[in-house]
C-alpha cells in the first residue's frame, strides 16, 4: 500500500523554494547603496547561511523530540504554553506565510510586466498575483501526489535555471567587473558597521523559510531519522546557490547599475546578454518565483490545520479531504494572501512579514534550552552538533537584527508586536467561546 506521507527529497524542496525566491533577486540592490566591498557583500550571505544552519541544527532537534506537522506552533505550544503556540500559530498564519505567499506573487507579476514595452498596469498586475496564488491553492489541495510532484517540479526548475544562468553568465562574459573577492584591511570596518547590520535585514528575510520541514513533520516518513538530514541538506544547499549568484551578479553588472534597483537579475542579464536576453531571463525569474508561492500554500496551511485540530471552536480548519490534505485550511490561508495583494503594498508586506518571523524562530531556538532543563529525560533522537553554539550563533546575529529594525523601523516593528497582541487576545476569546 502506498505511503500518504511526502519523501524526504520532496521536503527538501520545500525548504529549497521556500528559501530561494523574493529576497534573493532584489536585495544586492540595496545592499550596494552602503556596501561595495565583493568580499563583504559575499560574506552577508555566507553568514546568512551560517546563521539559518545554526537554526536549521537547532529545530532538527526539537522536530524529531516533538515530531507534529505546524512549526513553531507545535514547538512553542508544547514547550512553553499552549498560548505561545496559538500566538505563533496566529503569526504564521496571517503574516508568516500569507505574506510570503503574496510576497511571491506580486514579485511573480512585477517580473512578469517587465517583459512588456509598457508594463502591465498596477490592476493587472494585482488579477495576475491573484490567479498565480489560486492556481497554486488548488494544486495543492487535492492529494500528496499531485501536491509533492508540483513542489519537485517547480524547484527543481528554480535549481537547472540558476546554475544554467549563472554557468551561461560566466562564459559570456569576456570582461568582468573590477571587483576583489579577497579580504582587504578596510573590510574589517565594514562587517562591524551599522550597514552591515542593515543588509543583513535583507539577507535574513532572503534566508527565511529554512525551518519550512517542521511544517510538516507528521506527513514526512520516519521524521526522527529524516528530519535532520531533511534541514541541514535543504539549508546547505541554498547557501551554495546564495553565494553564486551573488558572486555572478557582481562579477558580471557594473556595481552602480544596480544600485538601488530592484530587478537585479534582468540587469545582470541584460549586461551579458543583451536587451532581449534580459527580458527572457526577467521572465524565466518570474516562472522560479511560481515554486515559491507553490511552497508556502504547501506548508503554511498545515499550521492552520494543527489549531483546529487543538481548538474545537475552530476545529473546522482541521478538516481534511479523503486524502488527509487540509484543504479547508489551504483555501483560508490562500483568502489571507490575497487579501494582502489586493489592499496592501509590497514594502508593508516585506517589513511586517520580515520581523515578525524573526521573532517566530527566535523564540523556537531559545526553546532548545528551555526543553534540555525542563525534559532533560525526553527521548532526543537527534541532538544539535556543536550544543550550544549553532542556538547561540542564531540567537545573538538575529537578536541584533532585531533590535536594530525597532530602532530603525519603530513603526513596522511595533506593528508587528500590535499582532502578536491581537493573537493573545484571539487565543482567550477562544478560550471563553469553548466554555
């Protein structure tokens, strides 16, 4: 009898589209306005790398002590209280993937309409965004077959094209830019400055999406053997592919083409291929961003369906079809992003969505501590390599990141905390309502 639960190779590419999608293709833009330094624009993303790995070792631990598909719901319900996990729950559903999802969508759009001598108008490009998020939720929820065959065509799509542009790129280009990749004496400055600290904002929402295995850990085949491997394979992977095309993209485009611009690829393109060159891969860029939305209408339901699965006054989002798929749940978080992609604009979406994952994870990772004194007796099929450091190595880069967005961004980052509130709130009128 066939198995409903999704291979360990389609998880991964879960992570992989995850990861790989919006933050990638426009943040070196902005990473130039303040940095331009080769060897320390490669570094934001090789620590952005090492910080999502030392996430990644970290919630391989608590996803095989306490094996359940819905993320840092399941973790933090189960680890501090049932209302940390209903808050988390709360985040991920209307800003953590709904975002992301919208996010996806309307980069998919923007992308799209550069291909067209005009453009496409402003409501075209929204009814675009929206059909893309539709077709995916429909994909997706019908059965385990037809849901992990679409993610494991779309990413490994996202992967041929990148190493494809990135090798065609390479080839092409008889003179590239005067760029040194080597540490020199002034980088040091640069690394401990405030606008390092700013790029990596960017590099950490580009990495987000790492931990998207824990989504679905209960539909993953033996999760405390797979569920490891599952993460560390995903992450490592996307580091490499982050590295090179940042690499690619400064080796190739003059620095102050892209400045400031949000399309860096199609610039990257058009440098080495042309102007028809830089229209085709603006649309083959497009076509990547679909594993992206394909991935979060995937995972992000699953958290959905685990709180109506705990909360018999919303156990209506628990239901499953007559495969086990959580199509209710799937179609609600698909109303969420399009909600977002009909009222609100790309920045408002990208800053909430950003700092309110942060802290998401965060508090995941502090939960390994917690769970080691308050359980130290729990069955731990896997154990984080290198204890403490990889928990450590996470908590201290994003705690900076954090506190540097409040000081920063005051007005996001407090709307962000105004939604964990209302989640709070939710969580005990929920409460009263099933009494």
């Amino acid at each position: 009898m066939a198995s409903n639960n999704f291979r360990s190779f389609t998880v991964v590419a879960v992570i992989i589209a995850n990861m790989i999608g919006t933050g990638v293709f426009t943040s070196l833009g902005f990473q130039l306005v303040d940095i331009r330094s080769g060897f320390a624009l490669l570094m934001l993303w090789a620590i952005g790398g090492l910080v999502a790995l030392g996430g990644a070792l970290t919630y391989a631990e608590l996803g095989a002590a306490l094996p359940r598909s819905g993320g840092e719901y399941n973790l933090l319900r189960r680890i501090y209280h049932p209302a940390a996990g209903f808050v988390s729950g709360w985040i991920s559903s209307t800003i953590g993937f709904a975002g992301p999802t919208a996010l996806g969508a309307m980069t998919f759009a923007a992308y799209l309409s550069s291909i067209f001598p005009d453009g496409l108008s402003d409501g075209m490009r929204k009814l675009v965004a929206a059909a893309l998020v539709i077709v995916m939720a429909l994909a997706h929820a019908t059965n385990h077959r037809t849901s992990g065959s679409t993610q494991l065509f779309f990413t490994n799509f996202k992967i041929v094209v990148i190493l494809g542009f990135c090798l065609l790129a390479l080839l092409v280009t008889n003179e590239p830019q005067p760029v040194n990749f080597l540490p020199q004496a002034s980088d040091g400055a640069v690394l401990t400055s405030s606008v390092f600290a700013v790029s990596l904002i960017y590099v950490s929402f580009a990495y987000s999406g790492w931990n998207a295995a824990t989504y679905l850990s209960s539909e993953v085949d033996n999760p405390q053997r797979n569920l490891p491997w599952i993460l560390v394979t995903g992450t490592l992977i996307v580091t490499v592919l982050y590295v090179l095309l940042n690499f690619v993209f400064l080796y190739v485009a003059p620095m102050d083409a892209m400045v400031g611009q949000v399309e860096v690829g199609a610039i990257v393109a058009e440098t080495a291929l042309g102007t028809a060159g830089g229209q085709f891969v603006g649309l083959v860029f497009a076509l990547l961003l679909i594993s992206t939305v394909s991935a979060m209408s995937m995972a992000g339901p699953r958290v959905i369906q685990v709180i109506g699965e705990d909360y018999p006054a919303l156990g209506f989002f628990g239901r499953t079809n007559r495969h086990g798929i959580p199509a209710v749940a799937i179609y609600t978080q698909t109303a969420v992003a399009l909600t977002f992609i009909l009222t609100s604009t790309f920045e408002s979406v990208l800053v909430f969505a950003g700092f309110t994952m942060a802290l998401n994870s965060s508090a995941a990772v502090l939960g390994v501590f917690v769970l080691r004194r308050r359980q130290p007796d729990l069955p731990r099929p896997y154990r984080t390599f290198l204890f403490p450091l990889p928990p450590l190595v996470y908590l201290t880069v994003m705690g900076w990141t954090l506190t540097f967005t409040l000081i920063n961004r005051p007005v996001e980052a407090l709307g962000s905390l105004a939604i964990i509130g209302s989640g709070l709130l939710f969580y005990f009128l929920t409460l009263r309502f099933q009494r």
